[in-house]
C-alpha cells in the first residue's frame, strides 16, 4: 500500500492525513519546524513524527507539502538539495488552490522518478481535529502531470469524492472564484452585520438575525442555483429602493453596492426575460459616471 507523508502539520496537512487513514490508507506520518504540531499530527492520525525532511520522503510514497502558499517554492527547494540520491518514485502533491505545479515544483522536476500534483480541497478548515469531518463532501480539483494522474485518480475514487482536473494556466482563475465564495462573503456579512449596528442592534443581536438569513440563502443557492434562489428589489425591479439604499451608502460601500447589481441585474434577466429592467439599469449606469 502507497504510504502518504506531510510536511507541514497544520489544520491542512493534519485534517488531510486523518481522512486518509479513516479510509483505509497507510499514512506514514509528519514533519514540521514546528515540532510540537508534528507530534499532534502523528498522535492524531496514529502515525509517525519525522525530524527531518529527508526522513520523510524516504519514508513516503506519496508527499504532501501543506505548509502556507508562501513557503512551498522553498520546501521543494530545500527537497531537491536533500534528495540526489533517491532513486524509488515519489509522487509530491502540494494543496494550494493559487498555485500550478510549475510554480511549485520546477526545482524538483529535473528528477525523471518524481511526479507531481496539485489537490486542492474546496473547503475552508476551521480546525485540526475537526474539519476532516467534512472533507467527504467536500469538492476537489486536480492539475497534476501524466505520471501522477493515474495515482491521484485511484485515491479519489476510494475516497468516492467529487472533483474536476483543471489545467495551469486557470489556477488563478479558480481560486478566485473560490475566494468570492468563502473569504468575500465574510467581507459582505460583516458590511451587513455594520449596517445594523447602526439602527442600534447590538454585535450580537446583528449577528443572530443575519445568520438565518444567510445560512437560508446559501442552502437555496447550493440546492436550487442562483436563478431560482434570488429574491429582493433588483429581481423585482424596484427601482425607488435600489434609491433608497444608495442615499444611505458612503462612497466606496455604493461603488460595492452598485457592482453587487450589477451582477445580480444578470441573474434577474435571466430569471425574468421578459420583464423590463430599464429603470434599474439607468440607476446603475448613473452611479459609475
């Protein structure tokens, strides 16, 4: 059986490696500058803590380097240096949702028994012992080269979890749009949550009543697609309350609130193709010139 490795024990590498061995896969453990994460990801998956680098990758069929986007070039770099004299193949993967395997990787890639890929879990990890909960229903994506494709392909479909294979040059692109629905959203919630705390709700209280709201409108736009799911004045073309909200904005929240429309004036045409959007449009267009 493929054993799969870490580097970098944190909320990723940790939740990853719980995962894999709740599935049946051989996890041969974790290494870290941070010693004491390592040994809490050791403990936790029932594997073992590695002091070196090179320690780890002999022991690992399969590498995944979890550390931050900002440290990857360098581990790999630093992998190179150690590992002239591994003949066996290796397959590293790193988890990064930004980055190709190029930019990662290229360091490594002069070594003909190495492969390489790149898994990125659509999710956003919220704690070490915790968050492997979820990664079952979670959507990944994978941009790998040929050698490693197969290899990856194996271990999606025992873990019977939906993914995409994207290719490099659309990696920015991707993790916008992953960005836009995890990180923007909390920027938008907490605009909300501002706005009520100035018609005197508390922090609390702003927080309870956007909650159910929110949570409401994510699991109709998940189930049923933005179309069906949106609702509000720009759908219903109400033109004197897009005014009314604009009167109430600073500047640069109504430059938020207007590029918001207009992409929500896109969905409601498509929701009602008939209906007349002109009114809406001309408050749109006055508001950028």
């Amino acid at each position: 059986m493929q054993k799969i490795g870490f580097i970098g024990a944190g909320k990723v590498g940790i939740s990853l490696g719980k995962f894999f061995k709740e599935n049946g896969f051989s996890v041969s453990g974790y290494y870290s500058r941070s010693q004491s994460s390592s040994i809490e990801g050791a403990k936790f998956t029932g594997s073992v803590q590695y002091l070196s680098i090179k320690e780890l990758v002999d022991a690992s069929d399969i590498v995944f380097i979890t550390t931050p986007d900002n440290a990857l070039e360098s581990t790999a770099s630093f992998i190179a240096s150690q590992c002239q004299g591994i003949n066996a193949k290796k397959c590293f993967v790193h988890c990064s949702g930004a980055l190709s395997i190029k930019d990662v990787f290229k360091s490594l890639m002069g070594f003909d028994n190495f492969s390489f890929a790149s898994v990125h879990p659509m999710m956003a990890f919220s704690s070490k012992t915790q968050s492997y909960k979820e990664l079952k229903d979670t959507f990944y994506t994978l941009e790998s080269d040929e050698k490693s494709k197969s290899l990856i392909l194996g271990i999606f479909e025992k873990l019977s979890v939906r993914f995409e294979i994207i290719s490099s040059d659309v990696k920015s692109k991707y993790h916008l749009a992953s960005v836009l629905c995890s990180n923007c959203v909390v920027g938008l919630f907490d605009f909300a949550k501002d706005l009520l705390k100035e018609c005197s709700f508390s922090d609390e209280s702003a927080k309870a009543a956007l909650g159910k709201l929110f949570l409401v409108n994510a699991q109709n736009i998940a189930k049923k697609g933005t179309i069906e799911a949106l609702t509000g004045p720009v759908l219903r073309g109400d033109d004197n309350t897009v005014l009314k909200h604009l009167n109430v904005l600073s500047d640069e929240d109504k430059l938020l609130y207007m590029l918001l429309s207009r992409k929500i004036l896109k969905v409601a045409k498509a929701k009602n193709k008939d209906f007349d959007y002109t009114k809406i449009e001309k408050i749109i267009n006055n508001n950028f010139e």
